[in-house]
C-alpha cells in the first residue's frame, strides 16, 4: 500500500511541472513557471533618462508589441518579447525614443497642471492623440501608439477613461480654473514649476528597482501624501522609495539621496 502511495506521489509530482517552463528573471537566475505561462522580456526608455529591464515567467496572454507614448513632460517607449521554450528570454537591447513623425497632439505643461494646451511632437509609432486618467487619478493628454488605445494595454499601463483619437489636435486643449489662495507651486521633475489644485501638498519621490537606473518624480501631491520609506524583496526582485511631502509653495527643492539596495 505505502508503495503504491508513493508511486502516485511521484507520478503526481512529474505530471504537476511537466510542460512548465524555465526562464531568466531579471538577475539572470532561472525560475520554474507555472503551467501555461511564457517567458518574456520587457526593455523600456523613459525620458532618455531611466531604463527598465524585466525578464521572467508571463502569464497567458503575453503580447510581442512596442508601445509608445509621449505626454509633453515624458516620453516613454517599451519593448516587449513573449516566446514559449525554456530560457528563450534573452536580453534585449533598450529602445530609443525615435523622431517626430509629424502628429501633433495638446498635451499639459507638466504632471498636475490645470493647463493642458501645450503642443507636443508625437514620435515614431505614436499615431493617436489621447486623454487619460493615469493611476495617481491625474487627467493626463497626449501622444500614444495605437495599441496602448486598447483596454487591456492600457489597464496594464496604468490608464483608464481613455480616449483616442486620429488627427492632429484632436484631443481639444483644456483649462482648469483654480481658486487663488491656498493653491501651492511646487517644482516638477525638469525643475520648472507647477501650480497645485486646492488642498494639494508639494512632495518629491525617489526609488531604485533592482538595480536599474534610479526613478525620481516630483510635483504635487494629493491630499494624505506620508513622508515614509518603502521597501521589498519578492525573490526575483528588489525596490525601496522614499517619499517627502511639504506644504509650503516650492518647498520641495532639494533632492532627494538615492538609497542602495
């Protein structure tokens, strides 16, 4: 009897990983999928200035795609390369952010402006001007490829109410009105400054992902910005953040010391 156990005990065991596939995470370590996932590589650019690399297992529904975006403060390009054998996941070279290619969408000066009236150059396969609501709850306009129009694209980027559109300028520049008194200046990330809505504080974040460039963002923040310092390990990755909020116009203009992981 134990040994008839133990056989289906084996014969489980061979049965529950066969067909599973190995790929390279991010140290270039080998992980052990889940049945039905993929390996993938994602290769991005943000603002010809961080880089991000993710290697690893994906699950179902892995897409080989480039999207694009750009949005008057940022641009941002990513690569992404599905592929269904074990340690088929290859580094791939970062992107670089391509030329103008002639569309032309209204865009907002920087993060949190109630003014979104500026012009930005759209490039390479960016053919949609569009408006969003990003993940902070920030409306957000300007230049995106087609593909992050669609809905999965663009929940897994971070955007919701979006809305595309061809042709130059049609998503219609916008102004918000904002009451004087209590509304504060804060600087951005490209050190020009960027009138806050009421109740809105001043912050600056800081971070490093394992081991990539370092991300750096600041702005206005909404209310219940915590001065804290976040960190986590999940074993094929690392990542630590500060963040510093203050109330006073411009108060948010020194940088932050980057932390080691």
């Amino acid at each position: 009897m134990m040994k008839l156990i133990l056989s289906l005990t084996l014969i489980w065991m061979l049965s529950s990983t066969g067909g599973a596939l190995e790929c390279y995470d991010s140290f270039n370590r080998i992980e052990t999928c889940q049945p039905n996932e993929s390996c993938r590589t994602i290769v991005g650019r943000y603002s010809a200035r961080a880089t991000v690399r993710d290697r690893g297992c994906s699950p179902p529904g892995c897409l080989n795609q480039t999207i694009s975006d750009s949005l008057g403060f940022s641009n941002y390009i990513q690569t992404t390369h599905c592929c269904n054998t074990s340690l088929c996941n290859q580094d791939l070279p970062i992107p670089d952010l391509k030329k103008e290619n002639g569309l032309q969408c209204f865009a907002c000066e920087d993060y949190n402006s109630p003014v979104c009236n500026k012009t930005v150059q759209c490039l390479g396969i960016e053919d949609r001007c569009f408006s969003a609501i990003d993940r902070g709850g920030v409306r957000i306009d300007g230049c995106v490829s087609r593909n992050l129009c669609e809905a999965g694209n663009a929940a897994e980027n971070g955007f919701t109410n979006v809305t595309c559109c061809e042709g130059s300028f049609c998503n219609s520049a916008r102004t918000v009105t904002i009451e004087e008194g209590g509304a504060l200046q804060c600087y951005n990330d490209f050190n020009s400054t960027t009138t806050c809505l009421p109740n809105e504080s001043c912050r600056t974040i800081v971070g490093r992902f394992s081991g990539s460039g370092p991300s750096r963002d600041r702005g206005c923040s909404p209310p219940g910005c915590l001065n804290q310092t976040i960190s986590y390990s999940v074993g094929f990755s690392n990542f630590i953040q500060t963040t510093h909020c203050c109330n006073t116009s411009l108060c948010n203009n020194q940088d932050l010391p980057l932390f080691h992981l």
